[in-house]
C-alpha cells in the first residue's frame, strides 16, 4: 500500500524521501502550471541533486548553469523559485531563505 505524501502548512513536502517525477507533477497541475516541461523538470532534477550533495539551498544562479540555462532561468520557468523548491520536494527552507527565494 502507498502511504500518501504530507506537507507541512507551507506546502513542502514532509518526506522528500516520498518524492517522485509523478508527484511533481501532481504539484504542479494542482498549482495550475499545468505539466512540466522537460525543461522544467531537468531543472527540479538539479536542484533535488544539489540539495542531496550540499543538504541546503544552492545558489539557485548556479542550479541554471547546471542545466545549461541563462542565470535567471528560474524566473522564467517558475512562477517563483519557492515554487520550484516545493517541485522538486524538497523540506521547507526555512523562513530566512524563503524570503529570498
């Protein structure tokens, strides 16, 4: 049996070990973006992998770069990048970083 996902009351994920291509995309569709784009994703695959190596929020200028994407790539992919943090299903940031994310 699957044990449904649960967030905390800011919307991130409480287990990103829960985390799946198939639940951002539920995330997603139940934020009204819609489906993903391959560039969208890659971009959420980037900052899961960085967050896993460091165990923090990455310079979200050099999660694009990773992905080959302009600097400000987050803006244009995401309505904001707290959004994208909640994709990507990673633990709530804390308020300190979401106030610059």
């Amino acid at each position: 049996m699957n044990t449904p996902a649960t967030f905390d009351p800011d919307g991130f994920l409480l287990d990103p070990a829960m985390w799946s291509e198939g639940l951002a995309s539920r995330i997603a569709r139940n934020d009204g973006l819609g489906e993903l784009s391959e560039l969208q994703i890659g971009l959420v695959l980037a900052l899961r992998r960085e967050y896993t190596k460091h165990g923090s929020v990455t310079a979200l200028s050099h999660v694009c770069h990773l992905t080959g994407q302009s600097a400000d790539c987050m803006q244009h992919l995401f309505p904001s990048p707290r959004e994208a943090w909640r994709i990507a299903g990673l633990p709530n940031p804390g308020e300190e970083a979401k106030s610059y994310m």
